[in-house]
C-alpha cells in the first residue's frame, strides 16, 4: 500500500482546521484538508500506508473451537499497534460474555451480561494483544466448545475505547478520538458491581439503556449531564462521575457516508426504526450491505439481539446472542433478518426485532471485504475430496465461503448442489433443476457455512457419503470479482436491483426460489435481449421480459417480469455476479478455430476454473478445475446442466500461464471452427 503524505500545516495534531483539498498520489484519489486533519487530530496519522480504514482492517466476526489451551486468533485486526476491544461468548448456554481491551491490562475481563467488576481471567494468564489478532489463554478456550469473537479496532469514524477516573466535580467532559460524533457508547465502572451505562442517538442524552438488562431506555439527566457527545468529546454527568470510581468506555461512531460523504466508504450506523409486526417488516438504509447488528426494543422489557453474517442472518432464520444474558445462541425465524446491498430488512413478527409499534435501536457495522483481491486463491477454493460419513466435516478453502457449488463426480442423486451464505447454509438448489430450493436436514448436506476456513459437512449422506468422491467450487465475496444478491419481486414490469460488486457485472444468473422456473443466465457478449439457462443445453432466448432489454451498471442490474414476479407469482429470488477483475478472473468469449487455441485472460499461473458454454448453437455447460486437473492430457469435466457423472476421457481444454487453451474435441466441442462461446475463468 502506498502512503499517504499530507502537507505540512496539517501534520500537528493542534494545528487550526484547513480548508479546501490536495491531490494523493496513491490510487486511494484525493482528500479534503478537513478529512486528513480529523485523522491528525486523533493521533493516527500519517502512519504507514496511510488509507483510508476499511471494514476487514478494523472489524472482525471470528468462529472457533476451544482447545483447552491458549488460542491464537488471527483475523487481520492490529490491536497491538493500534488498541481496540475482543469480545468473546461461547455459543452454548452457561458462558459469559468476555471483553478484553487493550486500555485496561488483559489480565482482566468484564462481562457485558452481569453487573460485577473486572475479574482476573480464568487461570490468571492475560489475553495478549497481536498486530493481526489476539491469543487467549487457556483459561478463556474451553475445550470443545464453539465459540464467536468479535474484533473491534480503535479507528477515526468507526471505534474508541476511553478509560477515566471519575473526580466527583460535577459533569465531566471526557475526550475521545472518533473524529466524529458518537452514535452509541456504553460506560461500566471496573472496580464495582454495577449496570452498563448506554447512550445511543436516537434517545439522546437524558435517557440511557443498559446491555446487561432487558429494560426499557430510562430517562435521567445526571447520567449524560443533559449534554449531546460532540465530534472531539463526550459528557459523563454526576450520576457517574463519582471521585476514585474507574471506568472504561466503548464508543462507537455513527457514519453510514464515511469520509467521502457518499457512503461508499462508511463503516458503521447508530439508528432507530418503528416495527410494525409483520414478516415483511421496516426495511432499513444505511447505504450499504451491514455483516453485523446489534438491536434492542426500548419502549419495553426485550433481549438485546445481536446477530451477524458469519453465524447466519437471513430472511428464514437468523442465529441470535443475547449481550445480557448467557444463553446459548437460537436460531430460527422469530430473527429473520435479510441484508441487501443498502440495509437490512425485518423478516420477522417477533418481538425482539419487530413488534407492531414498538420502537427499536440498532448499532449496524458494514460487510467487507471492501478492497479488491489482487489473487484468486483469495476469494476462490476448488477441492476435490472423498465422503468419511464424519459429523461436522470442515471442508478446508482458506476463506469464508459465501457461494458453493458441491457435487457427486459419479452419483446422479447428489449433483448440482449450490448453496450460499444469503440464502442459509441449508438452503438446497440444483443447477441442472428448474426446482425451487429445498431445505436439506443437518445430517445430509451442507451442515454450515459458519467458518472463517471452509464449509462444514454434516452426518454420514449426501455430501459425504462414506467413500464416495465430489468435487466442490467455493467463492467469496468481493469487489470487482463476485457478489450475491437476494431480492424479492415487486410484480411490475420491471426492477432495479442494486448490488456491491462496485464495478459493472459482466455475467449475473438469477434463479426463483419459491417455485419452478429456469436459472436465468446474463452475459454481456450475449447482450441483454437474450438469456441463456443454466440448467439448459439451449442458446439463446430473446425476449424483453428477461433483463428489460437493460444492462447492468456498477451500481444495479434490472430483471423484467421473468425475473420479477409474473412465473407463478414467486416472491423470492438470488442472482451470483461476475466480473473481470485483472489476474484474478476473467468474464469472455471467443469464436472456435476448429483445431487448438490459447484463450487469453491475462494471468500468470493460468486457469484453476473453467465455465464455458456454446451460445450459437446447443452446447453444455462445461466445468473444468485444478482440483481434478487441468493438465496437457485428459481432464476430467462436468455438465452444470446434466446429472451425468464426470466425463475423464477426453483433452477438451489445457493449462497456459495466461489463461488456457482449448481443443476441439468431439465430446465436448468447445473450439468448433466459427462455433462462439462464452466462458468464466478464475486464476
């Protein structure tokens, strides 16, 4: 990453606020004076590699097992170099929560489900605080147990952790160093027993809640000395400053624009919303997609409930913990929260999200990734692997898994199988099916996506059938490679849905999942006047009532009526987008020479993933990857199309360092002389 290097009147933090803007040579564009001079003041810039935070640097949602022993969190997050906050829960019943912070030693933790003081961690070893995550001592890693971690890194716009002394002199202005207001912090003394003080924006400074408890928001002005939080400073009144009385402080901005102003770099949101008791409930705009929200009904006696991606958040069924107790995590639709590329929408009637005229508060935190891969064993996994019948199986890619196409390479009965982390880790649909999803049981399919490394396998069926072989394709989400969205129809002619590929999708295919009707397939050398299907050996189709006769942009895609509600009426839907980010992957065409070709994509190491469909003529839908070889002989491929097992016999594509090269074959006939294809390719 490139510096940043900011002119000379804005390096002192106590310099007098510039105005107007300068050119950064970096690819990060240009800053406002005003911008670089609120990261001066607080004390964090210029550094190394100056750029602006993003999401992946300064949160984190990490799943683990405990081992009985110390345990190593690594996530990215510098807590060493730049101090935050770990929160710890298992996610069985019986286990506190545990929040360590590098402003208090990490020998003690305080709880966010109880009122008592600090305490000396289990086995008296501190939690240590590392430049890319943290290591918890045995104490805090009991054996076994499934466990969620949450990262939270001191940065301007996003998160402070202040700790003070109280001096019993009245209101008490305490410095913080969020550049910007506070939308929600939370005060707990240390050394005492006593509640979890909170201010959040929507109530403002006479009233206050507290995470340790199901109450409703309280008002008392002695608690915020009646005074707002300012953009440099926040008020602590005579209810808590109590002379000798310690406390430590967890601030959170509110800053759903970001320093841009135009939301394509906000980090975090502090709002409020109205329920109103149905499924389809308040549809809240933060300007982008959250990863993580915490929600509290304050007009009466509700649970905190906080719910994030890793664990599961979708329109059937959210996985949800309780900060103020510790019970062990639920899941089920009394949650259902649906992210989308602006917000989030309440899927649920259930109180502890959306109660008919009951009022809510919510802290939201953005997905990431939000910078581009620069290597495609970043964001894509093929993995070739043989059925155990082992419970709990993780399957290893060496990322979350957001999108995952596994399939039997012999069994007809178990092809096909796409699953995806919008969707939930059980939700079932077929490539080769016009079908619409099925809900699979634990023990036979995909079991969870709820892993920073893999996907996990449940039971001894399906997918990891005793001794039987599959092959699976993960992806991740990320910009300018792939994303996912889930949308439901309005039933008009047609609809613009947005999306946060951030560049323009070059193929998307949609698929209606709650009835029958085709995968729809849109490519931007086929046009947008024609789909293909999927689950089709057919090319073309030309009708408006696809994609509008629209194409897609960096911000949206529009589907027409096919896609948008008039087929039986369906009112849930799921597009994958792909695009060409440079090295990493490579959306294309080409025409057949008849003999052999080398297809350029522009990489170094050559193809690991090869889609390639005929559209002049019927052709399959021809898988290839590095798992089961793409070398100078033969390679085993699929048909997304068939449930016929994998055909090994043929030399139809081979590996070049660019891309990759394709012959023509008679089993397969990808380079038919003047035949045109369409292809994806990841490197």
């Amino acid at each position: 990453m490139s510096d940043k290097r900011f002119p000379a009147n804005i390096i002192s933090s106590t310099a007098v606020e510039p105005t107007g803007s300068f050119e950064d040579s970096s690819a990060s564009g240009t800053w406002s004076l005003q911008e670089a001079f609120t990261y001066v003041k607080a004390g964090l810039w210029p550094t190394a590699g100056n750029q602006k935070p993003l999401i992946e640097d300064v949160f984190s949602t990490y799943l683990y097992t405990g081992t009985g022993s110390a345990l190593t969190i690594t996530n990215g997050i510098d807590l060493a170099g730049e101090g935050g906050m770990t929160w710890d829960k298992v996610r069985a019943a019986g286990y506190d929560h545990f929040l360590h912070d590098t402003e208090r030693t990490g020998q003690y933790s305080i709880r966010s489900n109880t009122t008592a003081a600090q305490i000396s961690n289990v086995g008296g070893s501190p939690v240590v605080f590392n430049s890319d995550g943290y290591t918890l001592p045995s104490g805090l890693s009991p054996t076994g147990q499934n466990i969620v971690s949450w990262t939270f890194r001191k940065a301007p716009r996003f998160f402070d952790v202040v700790t003070f002394t109280g001096d019993g002199t009245g209101n008490k202005s305490v410095p913080h160093n969020l550049g910007v207001v506070p939308g929600f912090y939370t005060a707990k003394t240390t050394a005492i027993a006593d509640n979890w003080f909170s201010y959040h924006r929507s109530l403002g400074a006479t009233k206050y809640v507290n995470i340790n408890s199901t109450g409703a928001a309280q008002t008392n002005s002695n608690i915020w000395g009646d005074t707002e939080p300012t953009d440099t400073h926040f008020t602590i009144g005579t209810g808590l400053n109590v002379s000798g009385r310690t406390y430590v402080i967890y601030l959170f901005a509110h800053d759903p624009l970001g320093p841009s102003g135009d939301g394509s770099d906000g980090l975090i949101a502090c709002g409020s919303y109205t329920g109103n008791g149905s499924t389809t409930g308040p549809e809240i705009d933060l300007g982008w997609e959250p990863q993580w929200v915490l929600v509290k009904g304050y007009d009466l006696g509700q649970d905190w409930t906080l719910i994030d991606t890793m664990r599961g958040m979708t329109d059937s069924s959210s996985a949800r913990l309780n900060p103020n107790n510790s019970q062990a995590e639920a899941s089920g639709s009394l949650f259902a929260m649906q992210p989308n590329p602006t917000g989030f929408t309440l899927k649920t009637s259930g109180f502890a999200l959306n109660g008919n005229g009951y009022n809510y508060i919510y802290i939201a935190i953005r997905r990431g990734p939000m910078r581009a891969p620069t290597s495609g064993t970043e964001v894509f996994a093929p993995v070739a692997y043989t059925g155990d019948a082992v419970d709990n199986r993780v399957i290893t890619t060496g990322f979350p898994v957001d999108y995952l196409f596994a399939t039997s390479r012999a069994l007809s009965s178990n092809d096909g199988n796409v699953f995806d982390r919008m969707r939930g880790a059980k939700q079932r649909l077929v490539t080769q099916s016009t079908a619409a999803e099925s809900t699979m049981s634990d023990n036979y399919y995909v079991d969870g996506l709820d892993s920073n490394t893999g996907f996990i396998l449940g039971g001894s069926g399906g997918l990891n059938s005793n001794g039987n072989t599959f092959i699976s394709h993960a992806f991740r989400r990320a910009p300018g490679f792939f994303d996912v969205v889930a949308y439901g129809s309005d039933n008009t002619t047609s609809q613009t849905i947005s999306h946060n590929l951030t560049v323009t999708p070059e193929m998307f295919i949609v698929k209606v999942r709650d009835t029958t009707a085709a995968w729809g397939v849109y490519h931007k050398d086929v046009g947008n006047t024609a789909i293909l299907r999927l689950n089709s050996i057919g090319g073309p189709l030309t009708s408006v009532d696809y994609f509008n006769n629209t194409s897609p942009t960096e911000t949206d895609f529009t589907v027409g009526t096919y896609f948008n509600g008039q087929v039986g009426h369906p009112t849930k839907y799921i597009a994958y987008l792909f695009a060409t980010l440079p090295g990493v992957s490579k959306v294309g065409s080409y025409t057949g020479n008849g003999t052999s070709q080398t297809i350029d994509c522009g990489f170094t190491t050559g193809a690991r993933f090869i889609l390639i469909k005929r559209t002049d003529s019927t052709g399959d839908w021809y898988v290839w990857d590095s798992a089961r070889g793409i070398v100078a002989g033969n390679d085993p491929h699929l048909s997304l199309n068939t449930d016929a097992a994998e055909v090994t016999g043929d030399d139809s594509v081979d590996a070049e360092s660019t891309g990759f090269i394709v012959n023509q074959d008679a089993a397969t006939n990808v380079n038919v002389s003047s035949a045109e294809y369409i292809f994806l390719a990841i490197a």
